[in-house]
C-alpha cells in the first residue's frame, strides 16, 4: 500500500489543504514541529494558570481557545505521523 508523501493538517477542514506535513521527514524534524506547537500551548496556558481571569473578555477568552486548539490539532497530526513512521512495517 503507497501513502501519499504529503498529508494536510486537520485543524482546519477545508476542501483544498494548505498545510501538508511531509509524511518523509525526517523524524526529528516531525518530533521538533510537534513540540514547539505543544511547548506553546503549555506556556499559553500555564501564563493563564498563574493570573486572575476574571476580567478577560469572552472573545479574548475564545481567541485563545481557537489558537490552543490550532496548535494542539497541530502537535497531534504530526505526532501520528511520527508514530505511523516508527511502527514496524
């Protein structure tokens, strides 16, 4: 079975991807792109964590959710590319 060297990332469905992860990477390149989006969340959130939110504003509030949720979605596509590459064939 041939995969397609390219896969789009899935955050974002639309019918004409503009974001492919490159499934031939090389795996510390896939495992570094996956930790800088997971990096920046965690210090995202640990930022919130250590403040008062009560003042925020809801669409604040819902930006920030939308750009975590972006880089989570990130992190986790190229993380299964990572594990679909060290399976055993």
């Amino acid at each position: 079975m041939t995969y397609p060297p390219f896969i789009p990332l899935t955050a974002i469905d639309c019918t004409i991807p503009a974001l492919l992860i490159d499934r031939n990477a090389p795996l510390d390149v896939l495992h570094a792109n996956a930790i800088a989006r997971i990096l920046a969340v965690t210090q995202l959130m640990e930022m919130f964590s250590s403040r008062e939110v009560q003042e925020a504003d809801s669409v604040d509030l819902k930006h920030v959710a939308t750009v975590a949720t972006l880089l989570l979605r990130d992190g986790c596509d190229l993380l299964d590319v990572l594990g679909w590459r060290l399976r055993p064939a």
